[in-house]
C-alpha cells in the first residue's frame, strides 16, 4: 500500500536502525555533535576527535530500535541543557486538556528549536505523549539535519516548493497529513502559529496557517468550525525570561528599519538553532491554553482566538518590565492586574546585557521583551481580561 505521507512524515520504528547507521556514518554529523560538545577544540584536530566521537554516539545509541528510544537519548541531552541554560523550568494548564486526546498545540515562536522541544518536555514529565513537530524544509539544509529531525517525530513543511501548482499540492498534502495524525493515529502534533519568529516580541498568528489546516475539511460533511473544532486545537505561550538570541533579533530588525532589507546568511538558522540550544535562558514557561470549539467561522476568527490567549497566557518575567520601563518611562502606569512570575536576572544585570549591544539595536532588543506587556495591556484594555 502506498504511503502519501512518506517524503514528510517522521521516521517509524523500522526505520530507525538504517537512519541511525547513516548519521554515524556522516562526517558533517560527527564534526556538529564535536562542535557541539567540545567547542572549538573539535576544530583543532578533527581527524583524532571525530573517531573518538563516532565512538561515544554508538555507546550512546546502543539499543536504540525505536523513535522511543531515541527520544529517551534526546531526553538526556534535553535534561543536561536545562540544567545548564535556565534557572527553572515550569509549565501550566495541561490539567485542563484530556490525557487522552491528541490536540494540535499550536504555540508561539520565539525559537526555532527549543519551542517545540519545551513543549515536549512539558507533555512528556506529566506522561503524555510528545508531539509530531512541523519544520520548515528552508532548515533542513543538510540532509543529516533532516535525518536528525524525523527521528524525533518532525515532519516536513515544504516551503521552497516552486509555483503556485505545486505549492497548493504540498499545502493539501500537509493539511491530509496533520489531519490523519490527529484523527486517525491519535498523534499529537505541534504547529507555530506563523512562519517565522516572532523577533519583534509581537505574537500573531498568521491566518495562512489556518487556511492550510482547513483544506483538509471534508466540505459535504463539516462546516469549517466543525473541522477546526475536531482538530483540538490548544494555543501554547512560551516565554524566556532571556533569550538566547535577541541580540541576532535586534540585528536583523534594525537592518529591515534602516534599509528595508535583510540577507540572510547561509547557515544563518543553524547558527540560530546552536544559540538557542546553548544560550542562557533563566526562566522558561510553557503554558497551555483551552481547546477552541466549533463556533469559530472563519480563518481570522481563529487566529484571534488563537492571539488571545496566548497573549492571555503568556507568563511574564520581571526582564518584560524592565525592558518596557527603558522604552516608556520608568513612571508609566502598570494595572496591578498584571502578574509577573519571579526572575533570576536583575535590572543591573538586564541592562547591561542590552549595554553591551551596538547602540543601534538596543531598541530593537528591548522590544523583544517589552511587547509582551504591550500585548497584554492592549489586551485588558480591549477585553478587561485579567492577565
């Protein structure tokens, strides 16, 4: 029987052992995992080092069958960056959602890997079952990345597909897959609410992205609410008392302002995905929202719904106030209703975090922080919604 599903789905348990035995063979693969672990002293020698690494992946991965085994290996390297990159790890609200049921969590983007990772690692110390990761392909630059990503249930988003034609195919075929994990394999997935980051700190979701979701709909049987409703989807706020790259941010946004434009590098998201992965984070929060019904009716209609509550429930650390205080005033009223979760990096240490960036992108930097409360005030201030 053919499988539709087979140039992007994750790879399945029986395809774990070859996967596995190809990535130890790949020099590129070897000499990242050195970077990764050693620095720059992998770069030194990489003819001695690499055997020696090759050598540390098989003792790792001995035993490794199934996608499940693999998690448990990322699972330790998961473990070992939390505790050396954050100051406390915390999440909410997955009482609320059935054990279970598969939902769609379709969160904020505020980092291109560790987004879904912290969402796994929520779902996965309550006992639930992890997520089926929507990628990009524009971040598969090498296929070794690809091979990596699809062990750990990610699963392709062609974006580089050429012509209106062929794009619209990809999009189905995406939506039929989604759908068919939720529905029929009872996999959760996760989904960003827009393509691309939120570098400036503003979370909104794209309403292309819920046109996608929908064009799995069965017309003849489902409205589009029914369709949304059945998808379970439950919006996600993941906030980082720092972030790892917001200096990058600050780079990009000030070059788009100044000159309307912006290349990006080749290895750009790469080198973003290393900085996100090893950069100190203090605090992270995942929070899960509520399922949305039946009742929305149109693609912007869902994505308001999705805006609100992760603009709702997004926890806010005190570098969101400082950083809003720099921008507007240290006198600027704040309603008491705002809550700030405690932090770990203090004003003295914020500001010259911001202090040590070209004097250009600063503003650009605290904005990345001082949206969030941005967005809530607006919120409270449109809805009276506690926030």
């Amino acid at each position: 029987m053919s499988d539709p599903f087979s140039d992007i789905r994750p790879y399945r348990d029986n395809e774990v052992a070859a996967v596995l035995a190809r990535l130890l063979r790949d020099p590129e693969f070897v000499d990242a995992i050195a970077s990764l672990r050693l620095g720059r002293a992998a770069a030194l020698a990489p003819a001695l080092v690499r055997p020696l690494v090759r050598f540390l992946l098989r003792r790792e991965v001995r035993g490794v069958t199934d996608v499940y085994g693999m998690q448990m290996v990322i699972k330790h390297y998961m473990d070992r960056m939390i505790e050396s990159t954050t100051s406390g790890f915390s999440s909410s609200g997955l009482e609320r959602l059935d054990p279970g049921r598969a939902y769609l969590f379709m969160s904020n983007h505020r980092d291109i890997a560790m987004d879904p990772a912290f969402t796994n690692y929520a779902l996965h110390r309550e006992g639930r079952d992890t997520v089926r990761i929507a990628i990009g392909d524009n971040l598969l630059t090498k296929p070794w990345v690809s091979d990596l990503m699809r062990l750990n249930k990610s699963f392709i988003v062609k974006r580089s597909v050429n012509g209106p034609r062929e794009l619209l195919a990809a999009s189905k075929n995406l939506s039929a897959y989604i759908r068919h994990s939720l529905l029929e394999e009872n996999a959760p997935v996760w989904i960003a609410q827009r393509e691309g980051r939120a570098k400036d700190g503003l979370d909104r979701t794209e309403p292309a992205v819920i046109k996608m979701l929908a064009m799995s709909r069965d017309k003849g049987k489902q409205s589009f609410g029914e369709h949304i409703g059945s998808l379970g989807i439950v919006p996600v706020a993941i906030s980082y008392e720092l972030d790892p790259c917001d200096g990058l941010k600050a780079r990009e946004l000030h070059e788009r302002a100044s000159t309307g434009h912006y290349e990006k590098g080749e290895q750009e998201d790469v080198a973003s995905i290393g900085q996100g992965i090893t950069g100190g984070k203090a605090r992270v929060h995942v929070s899960f929202g509520q399922p949305l019904g039946s009742d929305l009716e149109t693609p912007d209609e869902v994505a308001a719904e999705v805006d609100r509550q992760v603009i709702r429930e997004y926890c806010l650390h005190p570098t969101n106030l400082y950083a809003y205080r720099l921008l507007h005033g240290e006198d600027v009223a704040i309603p008491d209703t705002l809550n700030f979760e405690p932090g770990d990096c203090s004003r003295e240490q914020f500001e010259a975090r911001i202090a040590a960036l070209p004097e250009a992108h600063r503003p650009y930097a605290l904005s990345t922080y001082a949206n969030a409360v941005v967005s809530k005030l607006r919120l409270l201030e449109d809805a009276g919604t506690p926030c």
